[in-house]
C-alpha cells in the first residue's frame, strides 16, 4: 500500500508526497515516491505505478534499476571481475590496475553519476606520481568496465563522458602512448654491472651459506640480453616445458595485444643464453623452474647493481632491465651475413616471439651498417657459466 505525506510549502500551500515501499523477509528492498500539488494526483500517480509494479517482472526490474544507480565505480568493478574475466581472462597487470583504481577515491563514486571531469581528476592525481603512458593505463581500463556497464554488468552510465575526458586528458598531456626506447647497453656498461653481479655471486657461494634469497642476477642478465625475455616471462619458463633438441621452450601467455591468456610461444634461444640457462642450478622449492624468482626482483636487483657498478647517470636516461630485452634482436640483425650466418625478420621473430614486422621493428636499433657480433669477445659471455 502507498503512504502519503502532507508538506507546508514556504507560500503557505501545500504539497503532497507519495511513497511506495517493498519489503522482503522485513528488509526493503525498493522504494520510490514522487510529489504533488493536489493529494489526487498523489493518489493516482500511487495507483496507476503500483499497478505496473505488480506485473510480471516489473518489480524485479525496477530493483535492478534501484541498485545499478547506487552502485559504486568499485562495485562495477567487483562485477566486471566476476562477470566478464570468465569470457576474456586478462593479466595480472590490469587486475592489479583495476584494483587501485576500485581503491581510489574515484571508486567510491556512483557510477551512474560519473562524469568526464572526475575521470580526468582521477587521472590527473595519478598522473603526478607516474607516466601519461602508465596513466593511459587507468584510462583503458576504465573505459573497458564502462564499455559494458549498460549492456552486461546491469548498471546505467553515461559513456560518453568517456571520450569527452580522452579529449581533454589527450590535449593535456595527462595520458599518451608509451614512446619507444632507443637505449642499447654498452660493452663498458655490461663489464661493469655483470661484473659486479658475478663477484657477488662468487662470494656467496664461496661462503657455503645456503640462502634461498640468492638470486645469480649475473646469469640472469646475460640471459636476458641473449634470449630477448621478458621481465614476467623468466618466472614461466619450465624445463618441462623445453625442447632440448630444438633449443626452444614454451613461454605460456606471451603478451599479446588482444590475447591475453592461452599465447603459448615456443621462443628458439640463441646459443649464448641456451648455455646460460642449462648452467643454472636446480631449485629445491621449484626444480622445475629454469628462473624460480619473483620477477618483479629481478628488476629490482637490476636498478641497485646499475647505481652500484657507476653506471648511474642522475641527468640522463638509463638502461632499464626491459632494454635488454632489445638488445637481442639488434645484435642478431647486426650479425646477420657474419660468417654466413643468416638473421633475417623471420629468425629474428622466432627469438623474440614477435608476430609481425610491425612489432618487431621497434626492437630493431642498428648502430652498424656492415655485419658484425658486437659481443663477439665479451669475456662474461663465458664467465658467467663457469
């Protein structure tokens, strides 16, 4: 039954307001009301929605629409996981992204309510402790939750103040693509940094200590230079999972622009890391893994060994353990007609697991016309196996 409420206006006139309340098991679970000038008109505007709420499925539609204006950015982002991770499964990094932003202040919006400028604030907040690439990062994800907030996960939003707030941020530099990096180590840098990683794996093992802590940064350097991995792929690597006769292993879920989960690659490694990683010992807690390390570590440990070996350049760029990762494919592409070893786009991407030219390309910085190895007498090529 509808109740109804008298109200004095400032003028002396009167309003009236009605109310309509739903109860289940003593928990309310819709309410709506709406005002009048007259009680009559009150009374009809009661009569007239109670008898479409008593249709079938009205009632329970109307509760959808209830909860889905209340519903927070943070509990949109709740039903994203649970509703569309299961068709489209994605990676660690944006459940890590879509985390801090369910946590930000601007999880706790209505989403319903949400429009460009507390997007753009979002972004800009974030912006001042990272990259415009990093926070385009929040953007696409923000815009992929939104993207299906209507249609699938039941709650009404206004997408269009999603491409106003990409305009905008996009002028402003708040967000942009990331840049390609041209950064190639040299021959001193490595001698430095490997060096240093090496003595101090020599020592440790010299001390008969048994440390699980220990990680030997100098093989894994090495490693990543001739190998071309990634960061996150060094912890997926099995040896269940390779082709000792082939020299390959099987990356599972390389990263890829639409596929996210199940791009299993079989990567060829060059001879300088195969070598690498055969001399690597067998861990106790993970046997069957060649690299059984955090990977976010090795980055880490990369940073400090840089700073410490003098290589730290405080006003300039600096080599960074994903640069690695591109010098593979520009010293396989120098080498190529050296002693008649043949490197084009097609061997080169069987190293690095690259499906196209396109994306090779930028992995592609050549600082010699004619066909050279320029780690060809690198002492640590050898060193770090012993």
């Amino acid at each position: 039954m509808a109740s109804f409420r008298k109200r004095e206006r400032a003028d002396g006139s009167f309003s009236y307001t009605a109310y309509l309340r739903y109860k289940r098991k003593g928990k309310m679970v819709y309410t709506e009301s709406e005002t009048f000038p007259k009680k009559k008109l009150a009374e009809v505007w009661a009569a007239k929605r109670e008898a479409q709420l008593s249709e079938l499925g009205a009632l329970e539609r109307a509760i959808s629409g209830m909860e889905s204006n209340s519903m927070t950015v943070g509990e949109l982002i709740d039903r994203y996981f649970a509703e569309v991770f299961p068709l489209k499964p994605w990676g660690r990094s944006k459940t890590d992204t879509l985390k801090l932003i369910k946590n930000s202040e601007f999880g706790q919006l209505a989403a319903s309510t949400v429009r460009a400028s507390d997007i753009i604030t979002h972004c800009r907040k974030w912006n001042e402790r990272s990259s415009s690439s990093t926070t385009m990062q929040h953007y696409i994800y923000i815009k992929g939750v939104f993207g299906v907030a209507t249609e699938l996960l039941r709650c009404e939003v206004d997408y269009s103040q999603i491409d106003i707030a990409q305009r905008t941020m996009s002028k402003l530099g708040i967000i942009s693509k990331a840049g390609s990096r041209d950064l190639r180590p040299t021959v001193e840098q490595m001698t430095k940094v490997v060096s240093l990683a090496h003595s101090r794996r020599l020592k440790w093992a010299a001390s008969n200590k048994s440390r699980k802590d220990i990680i030997p940064m100098d093989k894994i350097i090495v490693f990543a230079m001739f190998s071309s991995r990634r960061q996150g792929e060094f912890s997926r690597m099995l040896r269940s999972n390779t082709d000792y006769e082939r020299k390959r292993v099987l990356i599972p879920d390389m990263k890829h622009p639409t596929k996210k989960i199940g791009n299993d690659v079989w990567v060829l490694i060059p001879d300088e890391a195969w070598d690498v990683m055969l001399s690597m010992p067998v861990s106790e807690d993970k046997p069957d893994h060649w690299f059984p390390y955090f990977h976010k570590t090795l980055g880490e440990r990369f940073r400090q060994l840089w700073k410490e070996c003098g290589n730290y350049n405080p006003d300039g760029d600096n080599v960074r353990f994903h640069d690695l990762r591109h010098e593979c494919p520009s010293w396989l592409f120098e080498r190529d007609g050296l002693n008649g070893e043949r490197w084009d786009v097609a061997r080169v991407a069987a190293v690095t697991g690259h499906q196209s030219w396109e994306s090779l390309k930028r992995y592609a910085q050549i600082e010699n016309i004619e066909p050279n190895n320029k780690w060809a007498s690198w002492v640590f090529s050898q060193k770090v196996v012993e």
